[in-house]
C-alpha cells in the first residue's frame, strides 16, 4: 500500500482497497504455492479482464417474488473457473427498507464447496428474506444492471423510459429529480410511515393537514408517487388530530319529518325560561299540535311534573282529546313515574328525544322561538308583565299565516278566520253587511264552512308534506353523507364542553362501539363497561385507528428463516 512510483494498473487497486480497513501482509513465493498455481492455469478462453470487481457486487432483485417475503438476488460469475467465491462479498445496505448482509467464506477448495459451481453459473440466484418489493425496484434494476422489466410493452415501455429521465441513481439510493430542481431520495413502502409520522406527528412536526404534511416530506429530502393519498390516509387516523375539531350542521343526519294525519294526535312539549320573575313565575310551559300548529302555553313559578301534569289535564285532555303520540326531550320533569303513569292510564305513546338534539323536537322548539321574540318586542321595560302579555303572544301566534300549512292555525281548527278588533272599528265588509244577518242564512253559511273543513285540512296537509320534503332535500344536500355499522369504533362528542369550554381540552371521547343502528338517525353505543346509551348520529364520528410504526432491523442471510 505504501510503495512508491505505482503503475496504473496497480494505483487502481490501491485507490479501491484504501476503502477497506485491511492489513496486507507479503508472503515469500515457496510459501504461497496455491496462488502461484492459480496464476499458472491455462485459460481457454480469451475474457477480458474486468477491473470493477463485478463479481463482489449484488447487482439487481429479481422481478419475482417466491412467497409473500421472499425476493432473488442475481450474481455475478466469478472471474477464475476453480476458484470458489463462496464468502467475499461484503455487506450490502439496500435501500429496499432494510439492510442485508452476505456472509461468504474464502480460501475453500471447489471439492470442498459443494455451492461453488453454482456460484460460477450467472443464473445463480440467493434467496433472501425481505419485505415485499419496492414500487422503484424496475427502475433501481436498470440503473444498476441495465435490466429492463420483462412485462413492458408497447406505451407503458415507452413511458417507463420517459419517466428514467426524472431519476438518478447514486448507489444504494435512488434519487427523484423534481420539478422545482431538487433531488428527493425515493424511499419504500416500508419506510413512509415512519418517515410520515416523523413530518406529522412528531415533537416538531405539528400535526398539520395533509398539505403542510406533504410540504414537509418534500422539505426532508423525500417523494413516492401516492404521498398524498398517503399522507391523507396517515393525518385521517391520527388519533390526537382526531380527537380535535368541532361539529356543525354538515355533521347532521339526513332529516326525517314528523308528518301526521290527524289534529291533536301528536303533541310536542317543551319548558321555556327562566325569565325574570313575573307575578312569581319563571317559566313557560309550551304544547304545540303537529298537525295544526295550534298552541297552548301556561305560565309556572317552576320547570317540575306538577306543571306538566297541571297542563295535561285542565287543557289537553279536556280540550282537544287525549292524543297518541307526546314528545318531549329526556328532561327530570317529563321522564318521572307520575308523568309516565298518567300516560300510560290514557294508552299515550312517550317518545323521547336523544340527549343533546333538539332538532327531534323542532317543532317545539320553533314555536317556543316565535312566542319568545313575540314577547320581547311586547313586554315593558321593567320585564316583570311577560305573564300577562303571554296569551296575547299565544292569540297572535295563533292567527298568523303558517308556509307550511298555507292558512293560519285558527282557521284550519275552525274553518273560519280569526276576526280582530280592528275590523269592527273601521268597518270591515264582514262587520257592515253581515252584523245583522238572520240566523237561518248564516246556519247555513256555517254549515257549508264547515264542510269546507276537511278540504282546508286536506289541503294544508298537502302543503305541509311538500314544504318539509323541499326543506329535507335543502338540507340533506349540505351535509355529509355518513354511514355507521354495528362494531364501527366511534368517537363521541362532548355537548357539554359546547357551553363549559375548557381550553386545550379534547372535546371527543372514547371510542364507543356501536351496537345498533336505529332508524331517524339514533345511534346505540357500548362504551368499554359495556355500557349502552342512545345518542344522535351527529355527534358521533368514525374513529380509525392508527396501524403502528414499524421498527427498522437488520436481517442476515445466516439468520434468515428457510423457505
């Protein structure tokens, strides 16, 4: 190594051997006799001698894979026909995903090595166990040995060489050329979900969206052809990025409307308030008819069952018949054992809307909004005489034009308007021509109105079904389309957190399994104990779990299992 005044020839093999850390040791002649015979063989045919060593390098895989783990290696032939090249080679770090070792033995004689003539063949392959093979495999092969894929033809051979000129191969890795000049290593399969976590969920990474993800693999020096998928895939399962973020009105179910035949078989109910003390009440108790929107409402010092058992029997009941279905919300003061039994005494259906979704009972909800705003825009200053504006509030509401009816609530229970006193004083056509009518002609102008009365509740019917079928489509056509099965992990949110927000706190929790999944959007759900409860399906949200990252290791070709 250390002789002066070298001839090319041998620099060349000083220059590659100052690569090794190796000890050269001189031998005298007489005491090297297997080399100096080996140097003395007659070779018949003429070959060139090769001075980059091929036959100490592991040139391609192999485009087949035996098993789901097992790939080929190809090598060389080596150069000297008796000389067995079993164990030279050195460690081979393949870009791949993992780093393989050959281990190879020297100084055996061929009878003594039954494996040596199959090394000498170039058809030789070592079968070694690694992952499945890399997406740039072909393009690594030709770069390395000139090997082109034995499956291309036509168009997609010519656009495999289209797409060699975006790459450059710097052993043992393969470089991407990029469009803004940058080269970018192309890694494997087995190497982006490290690589994506680190850009992602890491100490330093953020958890951003999919975008600044992808920015910054690009910004570390990496690319693969699905980074995006990828990423989105990755970012989508993140549980700490699933557990954030909100639910809005694109999280709703499809909507489905309540829509009944007959007046007062469907009553919804509903508590108002507190408001401020007025003659010792604090609150409204609200019943609205489905069918005709009519409302009855009584003021209450409190929000208790007395209240509600107190609007059943001297209104309800004895005004407008005992009805079929009551809704009301899961409340203390509807869902008791007195309330229950009186309901259950009359044969009355309690259906109860799922925790934190109003929208079940949206239809008291909207009456209780309207007679609200009636009564601010009413009350005095002092807001202390909303108890006594509250059955003027009611007979407005009652006689005001409803869309979806196409009348007013008034008339569709009476097949007559609603007159006002503002008629009388100035003389509407109906106060001065008919104020002195003979009770025979106005019978039968009543019964005739009568009569029209199942055409006007047909009709508001109609209307009805048609307004909430175009709000439904309005409505379905904005959210997102969702789909639950049972054994689906989900996450649930926390509606409290809606109105006691804690900073830096996870609105999610579980996941939940879900059990069943009832019509109108009710979800049923397991929580670990095995727990069940009902919720809204928009306040759930599928959770996908994170497949976990894999540990590099480094498999040798003496420990690798047999195939």
């Amino acid at each position: 190594m250390q002789k002066k005044d070298s001839k090319p020839r041998l620099l060349r093999w000083i220059l590659l051997l100052q690569e090794f850390d190796i000890e050269v040791k001189d031998k005298k002649g007489s005491e090297n006799g297997v080399a100096d015979h080996l140097s003395r063989i007659k070779i018949e045919d003429d070959v060139p001698i090769n001075d980059s060593l091929p036959e100490e390098h592991v040139y391609f895989v192999e485009t087949g894979i035996r098993d789901d783990y097992e790939a080929e290696f190809q090598v060389f032939r080596t150069s000297g026909p008796s000389v067995d090249r079993h164990h030279s080679l050195a460690s081979i770090d393949t870009q791949f995903s993992r780093e393989v070792s050959i281990d190879t033995t020297t100084g055996v004689a061929r009878h003594q090595s039954p494996n040596s003539s199959g090394l000498a063949d170039p058809k030789t392959i070592a079968a070694i166990e690694v992952p499945d093979r890399p997406w740039f495999a072909d393009i690594a092969n030709y770069f390395a040995a000139d090997v082109e894929p034995d499956d291309l033809t036509g168009y997609a051979k010519k656009k495999f060489f289209r797409e060699l000129q975006r790459f450059y191969w710097d052993e043992p890795y393969l470089y991407r050329h990029c469009s803004d000049g940058t080269y970018r290593r192309c890694i494997a399969e087995t190497e982006i979900p490290e690589v994506l976590f680190h850009c992602h969920g890491s100490e330093y990474a953020g958890h951003f969206a999919t975008f600044k993800t992808v920015s910054k693999v690009l910004q570390a020096g990496f690319w693969w052809p699905t980074m995006f998928r990828d990423a989105h895939d990755f970012v989508s399962r993140c549980d700490a990025c699933q557990r954030r973020g909100k639910i809005s009105k694109r999280h709703e179910m499809p909507q489905n409307f309540i829509l009944e035949v007959k007046v007062f078989d469907c009553w919804g109910i509903d508590f108002m308030g507190p408001f401020p003390t007025s003659y010792k009440n604090k609150y409204i108790l609200v019943a609205v008819d489905y069918v005709s929107k009519w409302v009855e409402a009584i003021a209450s010092p409190t929000n208790d069952a007395s209240v509600v058992l107190k609007l059943f029997k001297s209104i309800i009941f004895p005004r407008f018949g005992v009805p079929r279905v009551v809704i009301s919300d899961g409340g203390s003061h509807f869902i008791n054992r007195v309330f229950e039994k009186l309901l259950k005494k009359y044969g009355v259906h309690h259906r109860v809307a799922t925790p934190y979704h109003p929208q079940t009972s949206g239809q008291v909800e909207v009456s209780n909004r309207q007679i609200k705003e009636i009564l601010e825009k009413t009350v005095g200053r002092s807001l202390k005489d909303w108890s006594i504006k509250l059955d003027d509030a009611l007979w407005a509401y009652r006689s005001t034009f409803k869309t979806p009816l196409g009348t007013t609530p008034f008339h569709l229970l009476y097949g007559k308007a609603c007159h006002l006193p503002v008629e009388l004083a100035h003389k509407a056509a109906w106060a001065v021509k008919l104020l002195n009518f003979d009770i025979k002609p106005a019978a039968e102008r009543r019964l005739i109105q009568l009569n029209e009365l199942d055409e006007i509740r047909y009709h508001a019917y109609e209307n009805s079904k048609l307004y909430k079928e175009r709000t439904k489509a309005y409505h379905d056509k904005k959210i997102i389309s969702r789909t639950f099965e049972p054994n689906d992990q989900v996450l649930l949110y926390n509606s409290r957190l809606q109105l006691f927000l804690g900073k830096l706190r996870s609105r999610w929790s579980g996941p939940f399994t879900v059990k069943e999944v009832r019509p109108y959007g009710a979800v049923v759900l397991l929580n670990p104990e095995g727990k069940e409860f009902t919720v809204n399906g928009q306040r759930v949200k599928h959770y996908w779990a994170h497949a976990e990252i894999p540990d590099g290791h480094i498999v040798r070709l003496n420990d690798a299992p047999s195939a």
